[in-house]
C-alpha cells in the first residue's frame, strides 16, 4: 500500500520542498557557523595566559579570518532571507537582486578566507623552526608569497568584468564571460598550493633526527587540509552544475552548501595544528620533557638548527688517553618553557613556554 507523506503543519522556519532548497543551506551554514567558533574557542584556551609576540600574530591573523568569514556568513544569512535556494518564480526581483549582490559578496570573501588560511598553516609551520634554519624559513616564506598572490588572482578572477546579476543570466551572457572556466583554474591552483602546504612539512622534517612515529604525527596535523582539496573539487563541480541548470534559484543551493563546507572547515584546519593533543605528541619517545626551567610565557614551539659538536678528549678511571673514536651518536631532546610564579629580575624574551627541538651530534673519543 503506497505511503503520501503527512502535509506540513504548523509554522517552520525552513522547509524543504522542489521549490525550495533553502533549509539545506541553512543548516550547512549554521553548522560551520558553530565548529569554527568551537574550534577557535580551543585554540584560544588552550593558549590562554601562554601568549609571546608569535603567539599573539597568529590569533590576530585567527581573528581577521573569523572577522572575513563572518561578513561570509552575514552575506549568506541575508541572501537566505530573500529567498536564496527557492526557485526565482517565488523570489520577486528586488529578491532576487540583494540574492545575487549578497552570492556576489559571498565568494569574494570565501576566497580572501581561503588564502588567509593557507597563509595561517604555513605561518605556523615556519613558527616551528628558528630563524637561522634558513632553508625552512625561505620555503615557508615563498608558500606563502604563493597563496597571496592566489588569493589575489581568485578574488579577481571571480569579479572582473562579472555583474552580480551574472547568477540568473544563461550561460552565453555577457555579464560574466566564461565563469565556469574562471572557476576550474582557480580550484586547480587551490588544490596545487594546498598539495605544496601538505607536502611541505615532510620536506622539512623529514631529515632531522626523530622518531619516525614522532615525524608521522606531525605530518598527520599538518595534513588536516586534505579534505579541503575534496571540498573545492566537490564545490567547482556543483557550481558548473548550477551554471547550466535551467532552474537557477534551487540549484545554486549545492553550490553555496559546498561553498560553507569548504569555507569552515578551512578555517578548522588552521588551527587543528595549533591544538594541546598535537603538541603533546613531540613529548614522549628520546625527547626530555622538563617543566620549570624558567619562567616564561607565550606557546611557540621552535625547531633549532642542527649543530655538531666535538666533546673534549675524556680520560679513563686508569688515565690513559682516549684515542679511538666510536660512532656518531645522535640525540633529540626538547625544552618545554611554563609560567610559574617566581619572580626573577630579568625575564628574556626567549622564556616563552616553547617548546625547543634540538638536534646535536656528539663524537666521544675512546680508547682501549
């Protein structure tokens, strides 16, 4: 026996119907809306009271990406309250104009977002190292010189010569020529540069002298934006969907939903790194942890670069001379700096809680 289902009653603040997709973009929004928040929140008690000049760039960076996003989302939320997701013969043309300015809006924040975030990751990673580790330092700078310019070129391939208007018009319009087009080779550098900022962490590390369990964990924090190429293919290929929908008003809602996805969890993958439980995997394994060797603030934590050093000639119980050299021996070991209450004359700027990853070469000299 065929089922019809119950008609709706009562008063709802979105329905889903095939002439309106609006409640799928509404709770998409609303959910990034709230992770990235809850997100944030973390990184921010984490490091509460443990801030050093580093520390206090990064969250401001944090900020002015929160700050975009939420003219993103503000965007979004007054385009849903005209009508965004229902089909254009329920939206009246005034709607449908402040839908198509605030879309319009809407990618160009997402962009400028994008780009923020994937500066965020690499400032993070190149905060890792210290200055004289100049091969990571450089790499790290040129990323990032890389996703600027990126995010640059996408906010003005996306609206030059384009009208907001540009939504509803068919694919041959004037108004924005070759859209889809602008979009694919946007994503295709989005996902290269997202490949580099993955990539680039083995690079670095991989030739320093750690656990390989240590080394893997890194490269698991850091590979957190992963998803975020899945998400910018999935969002290209629902806006070249929409584009040639005859439909305009339900189907540019797939497009926005992956449009928030994508937006939110970039900004959660910038601070997945920053958070307690990936920090306390440098903590175990052939790394001493120390907890009050002096008083400092802040949570950077520093890569020093590899130096070798020779200990002096040692001599035995019996005083002969050490003269055969054994093998190199490596060693690891970190520093971790945390606020205590004492209160010393002088406080140096390196007593941030940091925690500090040195790699030493040692040559012991001994004979028979």
């Amino acid at each position: 026996m065929a089922t019809t289902p119950a008609p709706t009653t009562g008063s709802r603040f979105s329905t889903m119907s095939p002439d309106d997709h609006g409640a799928s973009i509404w709770i998409t929004t609303a959910l990034t809306l709230v992770y990235t928040i809850l997100t944030f929140a973390a990184r921010f008690v984490v490091k509460r009271g443990l801030y050093n000049v580093d520390d206090v760039i990064l969250s401001l960076a944090h900020a002015s990406r929160a700050i975009l996003a939420l003219g993103q989302w503000i965007a979004i939320f007054v385009a849903l309250s005209n009508g965004l997701g229902k089909t254009l013969t329920l939206v009246s043309p005034t709607q449908q104009s402040q839908i198509s300015k605030a879309f319009f809006a809407s990618r160009v924040l997402l962009y400028l977002v994008l780009a923020l975030s994937k500066c965020g990751t690499l400032l993070f990673l190149r905060q890792i190292f210290s200055q004289d580790m100049r091969r990571a330092w450089i790499a790290c700078n040129i990323v990032v010189s890389i996703a600027i310019m990126w995010g640059f070129a996408a906010i003005l391939a996306v609206s030059v010569r384009c009208s907001p208007s540009h939504v509803w018009l068919d694919q041959g319009n004037n108004h924005c020529s070759n859209d889809v087009l602008r979009v694919k080779i946007i994503t295709i550098f989005d996902v290269i540069t997202d490949c580099i900022i993955t990539a680039l962490p083995a690079y670095l590390i991989w030739k320093i002298n750690m656990p390989i369990k240590r080394k893997f964990m890194v490269l698991l924090a850091f590979s957190s934006r992963l998803p975020v190429i899945a998400f910018s293919i999935a969002y290209l290929m629902a806006y070249s969907v929409f584009i040639r929908s005859g439909n305009r008003g339900v189907a540019l809602s797939p497009p926005i939903v992956w449009q928030e996805i994508l937006l939110g969890y970039s900004l959660m993958s910038t601070t997945i790194p920053c958070l307690k439980g990936f920090v306390s995997q440098f903590t175990t394994g052939g790394m001493g942890y120390t907890e009050d060797l002096s008083t400092g603030y802040g949570a950077s934590y520093q890569m020093d670069s590899i130096k070798s050093k020779a200990s002096a000639l040692k001599s035995t119980t019996s005083g002969s001379l050490i003269l055969r050299p054994d093998p190199v021996e490596y060693s690891a070991y970190a520093e971790y700096w945390q606020k205590t209450n004492q209160e010393d004359g002088s406080i140096h700027t390196e007593s941030s809680r940091r925690m500090i990853i040195q790699k030493h070469v040692s040559l012991t000299v001994r004979h028979d």
